[in-house]
C-alpha cells in the first residue's frame, strides 16, 4: 500500500505528525533558531500536573543519552533529537511492512532490510532495560492502557522466561511477573555482553528472542504496523529511552473533559 496521508487510523495520524515536523523545521529555518524541547499532545487530551520538565533529570541537556516521554503514542515529549525520531516515524513505515532494502538515513541503513514479521527485529537490550525500569508499577497493573506497552515487545530468551497468556478483553493480572522476567532477562543478556541481539545477523552464541505474553488471537498479520509496540522498537533500534510521562504529571484530561488520575514517575 501507499504510505501517504490516504492510509487509515493510525498511519494517519504519524503522516499528519510528520508533517507537523516539517512545519516546525521551517519555522526554525526561517528565525534561525532551533527549539531545545518539543513536544507532540493530541488536542483532545491534556495532562494534569501542570508539567515541570527539569533539564538535568529528563535528558534535556546535550550530551545526555537520548529519552523520550510518554504516554503511549497520545502524549510525549523530549530534547529536539530524540523527538525528531519519535515523530519522523511515517517515513520508515517501510521497515515494519516490507522486506525490501532500507535506503534513507545511513543510521536505518545499518538496521539492514526490513521487518515485517516481529520476531524479526532485533532488539536494543540497553535502552530496552532502561526503559522498562523507568515504567511505574501502576504500567503493569490492571490499570496499564495509559503505559507504554513495552510487554509486547520480544526480549532474548535467557533461559528465565515463562509465558503469559494474554487476553485482549481482560486487564492481565500478573504483569508484574512478566516486568520481573522481563528484566530477569534482560540483565542476563548485558552481564553475557549482549548490547544487541539481531536473528537475520546470528553470531556465535546468540540467545534466541520470543515474546513473552502470547495473545489469545495469534500475533499481528505479517507486514502491519502496530502503533504501540511498533513505535517502541523504533525508539529502541535508534538508542532511544522511552520513559514514563513524568514532569509532575497526576493524570490527564480526555475528551468531554473526563478527568483521569494516572500515577507516574519523573
């Protein structure tokens, strides 16, 4: 299919973000200037807090390692480099829909070709880590829909996985056993020096990937692009931490200004 502003959903909105980008990058042209934070909120919706960034403890100042914050793809925000990842995402839709060779940026080249099929990507275990432990405990809770949904992701079988069947209609209850395998996990495979686990690129020793909740219905149709998780591993692929909204935030407000508490951590 066509990656432009006719696809549906959720594509649509990651065009209309793109686009967005662009704007904002002619309006730094034009005054000279460039903007240090930046951040993408839906119209509809508006965190509770007010939000106080701190440059030092949000990754705000140059030189410390890239994050971004979020609440799911609704709300995030960040330093203008690692934004510039997290909203450019239209332009690469490519690499979750079809196998053909990356040809852009040298940086998605080295990704090699595209990944239709999850199982295989590769996977980033540092950012994934540290992502995962920036996550409150209220993200693996039956109140987990505002949280990254970092879960779904495959992570290196290290020999400490057991897998979770997940019900799409029911809040999971134990997924604060699949955080705790997750990371189980995920520390193995940096203490045996595992920074980045590609299976097309199999080296000597390599643990195999798997998920670890198993959904009811099968995994996604080949070649689709998932919002949520698919979003992740692209922040991950690029050395992008996703942490949790944070900024003092206490919840956010939806449409016909439902108010909803949230708890998180800056």
């Amino acid at each position: 299919r066509a990656f432009d502003k006719h696809g549906h959903g959720a594509i649509r909105q990651w065009h209309k973000l793109r686009e967005a980008w662009h704007l904002m990058e002619a309006l730094e042209a034009a005054g000279g200037f460039d903007y240090g934070l930046v951040i993408k909120l839906r119209l509809d919706m508006a965190p509770l807090g007010p939000m106080r960034p701190c440059a030092r403890r949000d990754g705000l100042l140059l030189g410390a390692p890239a994050q971004v914050h979020a609440m799911t793809d609704q709300v995030f925000w960040g330093r203008r480099d690692a934004m510039r990842i997290a909203c450019t995402v239209h332009d690469h839709l490519a690499y979750f829909e079809s196998d053909a060779p990356l040809a852009e940026e040298a940086e998605d080249r080295a990704l090699g070709p595209g990944r239709p099929e999850a199982i295989s990507r590769p996977v980033a275990v540092r950012p994934m880590l540290r992502s995962l432990e920036a996550l409150p405990a209220a993200a693996f809770s039956p109140n987990w829909l505002p949280y990254a949904k970092i879960e779904q992701l495959t992570i290196p079988d290290m020999g400490l996985l057991r897998e979770v069947t997940f019900k799409p209609d029911n809040a999971v209850p134990n997924l604060l056993d699949v955080r705790r395998a997750m990371a189980t996990n995920l520390r193995a495979a940096l203490a045996a020096g595992w920074e980045w686990i590609d299976p097309l690129r199999p080296r000597p020793g390599q643990p195999p990937l798997r998920f670890l909740i198993a959904p009811r219905a099968g995994r996604p149709p080949r070649g689709l692009f998932v919002t949520e998780q698919d979003w992740l591993h692209w922040q991950f692929v690029h050395n992008v931490t996703v942490c949790d909204l944070g900024a003092g935030t206490t919840g956010f407000l939806s449409k016909k200004l439902r108010r909803h508490g949230r708890a998180t951590v800056d």
